[in-house]
C-alpha cells in the first residue's frame, strides 16, 4: 500500500529530499540495532543528515533552506523513523521547531534570520527544552520552575529541564523560564558554549534510548536581551502543527514491524505446511488487519496536515484535532506491532529481531505529550462548547 496517499507538496526540491530520505532509511536500518543496545546518540547518522542538508530543510528558501510544509516534513519523517526512530524523532524536534518559527514569524527582532543562517551554514542543531521533572509535561499547564531574572544588558537564567532530546549533541535550546517570578514565560535561546550550560546523564528508557534525553541544567547562565525569543502569558495558547511529527514517526515504526512481519510470514515455511505460512487464514487475516490500521492511521494523519497547509486560517481552531491524531495513530502503531509480533511469534522476542526493538520503541508513542486522557477531555472540552 502507498505511504503517501497522494501528499500535494508546493515545495522545489521536495522530490529530491524524499529520495535522499529513502536513501538515509536504509543506512540508518544498519545501525539502528548498535544505537540501541549500546544506548548511544547516533552521531553518525546526524553526520549524513548533515551531509545531506536535512537540517535545513524547513528552514524558508529565502534564508537557505529548502522550506518544506508540514506535509512534506511528516512524510520525510515517516521514512527515515523505519530506518531508526530514535534519529527521526530526534531530527524532528529540531525541525519542527524550525517549521513554527518559519510559519509564525513571531521571534522578536532578527534572530530566526540568524539562527538559520547558523543551521544552513553550520549545521546548528537546536531543541525545545520545556519539561521539568517538578512540572510534568508543559502540556499540562504548568509554569517553569526555572527563572529568567532582568539584568543590565541581559538575562540570568537558573533551572534544569529533564527530556531534553539530544542534550549531548545541541548546539542551541530554546528553554522556557518564569520571567522575573511573574508566572509568564518566556522562550529563550541559549547557546551551550555559554558558562552554566551542562548536560545531566539521566536517559536510562528502555524506549528510543538513542534519543538521549538527558537532563539539561542551567547555572547562573547569562544570556543577552535579543535572546528572549517569545513572552506567553498563558491566555492565548495556539495549537501546534508540527508536534504531528510525533505521530509520523510512530507510524514509520509500525511500517518497519509490519514489512518485517509480511517478509517473515512470505518466507517462512515449517515442515508441518506446503507453503509458508502467509497462507495461513489467520496470519492472512492479521495481516489485513494491520494493513487497515495503516491505512486509517495513515488517512488520518495526512488529512489534518493538509487541512494545516491548505487552510492556514482553520490552524487556530483545530487543537482538538491535532491531539486526535496522536491518539488515533500512535495507538493504531501500537497496534501494528503488536500484531506483527503475533505473526512472527517467540522469534520476535529475540535480543536479534528488530520487532522486540520496535515494540520498545513504538511504547513510547503513547506517553509522548500530550496524553491519551488529556486528548480525551480535550475532545470532550471541544464537544461540549
């Protein structure tokens, strides 16, 4: 079945990025086994996104970028997560980050121009770092215990920020603070050569262990005026196209299980059988029924990015839906492999079978923000205004 599904894209040079991401798929596919069982961040894979420019790649053609959409970023990300999810998740914090500023244009003064000029140029790598260990996930509403004081010509900046994906390998983050203990927050770009800036090995998850989301901590981190980026005083809260990369990349994962799975069940033939053991009614009809579960999470997925692109002015509007789609698809993945497990039996359980590693990673889907019951009471909350 296509992955597709017939993506419009208005961007030059798309064509050629999916291509160099169906090349980067298979490379990635040989290391992802390494990357997981030694738990180590995948420099070499970020050295040939660097060598093919995928830094960039949502970055507006007018700072050197190639501007791709949400559409294509999430088709991108699909594909290169069946290689090593760990890497496409990674990258997709960076790139979604890229994506929000490119689509709002809302950092003050001209700091997204140069920061782009830093990525094209110089392959910076950034993250958003926001959750903290005392406040959860800032999906649920919390204001950051790390502090941002007013100083003369700057900021002093204090706190640590736990998840922060690719601590170890960042050039820049954008951290949330608590501005002067006035409950906003405010969005800053920190550069981690500064003084104060470390990194907390904490990563122990059995799940995308190459993402190492250690901790981040910031001691007395002095940055300069032209480094707050944004204030939210809480009473406007837009939604946020690209965190559907979540998704994307749980759905390239459920792809990987399933071609492995359909490879299995094509080619293995016990001696109790004629054949192998895809004619088996029940494996043919498990087999149907992941490819249901794509297809519906894939429609899904697609449809509300193209809904972003295509109807700019609906993006307010459609929070709701956004978390609709991580719950539908990251469940769906779930589900793939789960099934695909089914297929392949004990063997699956192998520390050598990639599907124990996909069944690890794809778990983390459904804890990624926002969570399945807070989706569910903001579909309610929807519903019921």
């Amino acid at each position: 079945m296509s992955q597709l599904l017939n993506v419009p894209t208005v961007s030059e040079g798309f064509e050629d990025s999916l291509n160099k991401a169906l090349t980067l798929k298979e490379i990635f596919k040989k290391r992802a086994e390494r990357v997981d069982r030694e738990g180590i961040f995948p420099y070499e894979n970020f050295q040939d996104l660097k060598k093919y420019n995928f830094l960039s790649l949502t970055i507006p053609k007018e700072f050197g970028g190639k501007g791709l959409n949400l559409l294509e970023f999430l088709t991108i990300q699909e594909h290169l997560a069946e290689g090593d999810a760990p890497t496409a998740l990674s990258l997709g914090w960076h790139l979604g980050t890229l994506l929000e500023a490119a689509e709002n244009r809302h950092w003050a003064g001209d700091t997204f121009a140069n920061l782009s000029h830093k990525v094209v140029e110089h392959h910076a790598l950034i993250n958003l770092a926001q959750t903290e260990r005392a406040t959860g996930s800032p999906s649920r509403g919390g204001i950051p215990t790390t502090t941002a004081v007013k100083k003369d010509q700057g900021w002093l900046i204090n706190g640590s920020k736990a998840f922060a994906s690719m601590a170890e390998a960042l050039d820049y983050s954008i951290i949330t603070a608590n501005i002067s203990h006035t409950d906003h927050k405010g969005f800053f770009l920190v550069d981690h050569r500064l003084n104060g800036v470390t990194v907390k090995e904490t990563w122990d998850s059995i799940s995308m262990r190459g993402t190492k989301s250690d901790d981040l901590l910031l001691n007395d981190v002095f940055v300069s005026e032209d480094a707050l980026l944004v204030i939210d005083d809480g009473k406007h809260v837009s939604p946020k196209g690209w965190y559907l990369q979540v998704p994307a990349v749980y759905l390239g994962i459920a792809q990987a299980a399933r071609d492995y799975a359909i490879d299995f069940a094509s080619n293995y033939s016990p001696n109790t059988l004629k054949g192998p053991i895809a004619d088996v009614p029940e494996v043919r009809r498990k087999i149907g029924k992941i490819e249901l579960e794509l297809f519906q999470a894939r429609t899904v997925l697609y449809a509300i990015a193209r809904k972003w692109v295509e109807r700019p002015e609906q993006r307010p509007y459609i929070g709701a839906e956004l978390a609709a789609v991580k719950h539908s698809v990251t469940n769906s993945a779930n589900r793939v492999v789960d099934l695909s497990m089914r297929i392949v039996g004990a063997r699956s359980l192998s520390a050598q079978n990639p599907l124990q590693r996909h069944f690890r990673d794809v778990r983390a889907g459904l804890h990624n923000p926002p969570t399945d019951d807070a989706i569910v009471y903001t579909l309610a909350d929807a519903a019921l205004s």
